[in-house]
C-alpha cells in the first residue's frame, strides 16, 4: 500500500462503522506480530519505545521516534500514528513533517510542558493544536492529527476543563480528540457527547472493549501497557531463572505466522 492508501485507510476506520482498536507496539516485530493477529492500525508507544532504548519515557529524540517510524513502515503495511508527546525536542508542526517523511499517517500532540511539568494555559494549548493542524494539512496526503487534553493523566481530574479544552481542539482543528486517562464510562461518555470529533480513550484493565465502545469512543489505544505485560513476563522469567526455575523458556510463539517463513 502506498502512504496514501494507509492515510486513507486510517481515515476510514474513524468513519466507522464500529470503534476499532490500535495497540501500540514498541519494535518492528511486535508491529509484525500485531498486524499477523488481525489489528487494522498501529500506534507508536512513547514510553514503550524509550525503554527499547534504555531510557524513560520522554527522553527520546525526534531524530530517534522518526528512526523508529521508519522501522515500523518497513515492517507492517498498517496505518500507522505516532505519540508525538509535546512535539520532542522539536516543534510540534516539526514533529508532524519529520514521522510524516518516515512514513506515518498519523500523529498525536499533547498540552503538557514537559520541560516545566505543567498544563499549558488554555489558549497556548489551542495555538499548539492549530499550528499542527495546519502542518498536516499542508502534507500530500490527509494525515490524521489528534490532540490530547493531558489534564487526567497527570492527576488533575477536573473533567469540565478537559472537555473545554477538547472542544477548543476541536474547533482548532484536531481530527481526533483524546483525553488519556478517563478511568469510567461516565467519564468516557461526557466527553464522547460534548465533541463532534471521533475520541481515542485509553485502555484499563477495569473496563471492556464493549463498555469503552458503547460510551461512544471510536478508536482505543494501550499506550505502553502492552510493553509492560511484555516486560514483567520477561522480568519474572528471569527472575525464576535466578532461582534455578527455568520452565518459562517452554514458552513458544508462532514465528513464522506472525513474522512470515
């Protein structure tokens, strides 16, 4: 498929019908893996790919995350979106060209200041949104530019100021709004309700597919969650290995299904 097909193809999954999911893999074989499983469209993991680095999350480069992208393209025909966090160590309109060039169709920007580890004030959030926006639009082909309300991930539950700021992301532009970490259904579907816009809600293990769907989002996403199941399987291997208990290597995937003979 070329990058118009994949932009296109992603832009229909938000049309519906149905909401769809779009786990977030952190390497190109996971991606393989993900797409031989059956998933429509990936989304890059933030954090998730900084600990292949060795790093935590938000100390990654763009330089590194359009590497990556690169990577991800080579390995999966899927549609492709990118955790762009604030736009890296670059601009946010910087951001959108760079994983664009690498081959994305997508990418999100957030409202939170790494760099001073706080919200950015309302109207300097919109003007971030607006200014990715018209990045993107300027792209040879329709990439999907979400914009992230970060108010609940970062312990601030105050729900009438993110859905503000979602529809002013929404009136700014924004194809897709997303608020990580809404944690309820009621909380889910307020936000659903107030915009026009698809919603991405982020998974929890205290809620369903069914229930998020129903509540009208249009896209679920796992953020580094899947990495760290990944991990701690990993971790507690080798921690029984460290004990003399080596039974978890019995463990074996299908290879050649997922990643071709």
């Amino acid at each position: 498929m070329t990058i118009e097909e994949r932009a296109a193809e992603f832009r229909r999954l938000h049309e519906g019908p149905g909401a769809f999911v779009m786990p977030n893999p952190w390497d190109a074989g996971s991606a393989r893996m993900l797409e031989a499983l059956g998933f429509e469209a990936l989304a890059t993991t933030s954090s998730g790919f900084a600990f292949t680095l060795g790093k935590l999350d938000g100390q990654v480069t763009l330089a590194e995350v359009a590497a990556h992208v690169a990577a991800l393209d080579v390995a999966t025909e899927l549609p492709i979106s990118v955790d762009l966090e604030n736009g890296l160590d670059a601009s946010a309109e910087a951001a959108i060209r760079a994983v664009a060039a690498a081959g994305a169709v997508g990418g999100s920007i957030e409202d939170w200041d790494r760099v001073e580890q706080r919200i950015y004030e309302l109207d300097r959030a919109v003007e971030r949104v607006a200014t990715a926006t018209e990045s993107a639009r300027e792209l040879d082909f329709p990439f999907t530019f979400t914009a992230r309300a970060e108010n609940h991930i970062h312990g601030h539950d105050d729900l009438d100021d993110t859905i503000a700021r979602l529809q002013a992301f929404e009136r700014a532009g924004a194809d897709v709004l997303y608020a990580p970490g809404l944690r309820t259904v009621d909380e889910i579907r307020a936000v659903c309700d107030a915009v026009s816009k698809p919603v991405n809600v982020l998974a929890f293990s205290n809620l369903s597919f069914a229930e998020i769907a129903e509540a009208g989002a249009q896209r679920v996403s796992v953020g580094g969650a899947l990495t760290w199941v990944a991990v701690k399987a990993a971790a507690d291997a080798a921690e029984a290995m460290r004990q003399g208990d080596f039974s978890a290597l019995a463990a074996r995937v299908p290879l050649a299904d997922w990643l071709g003979s």
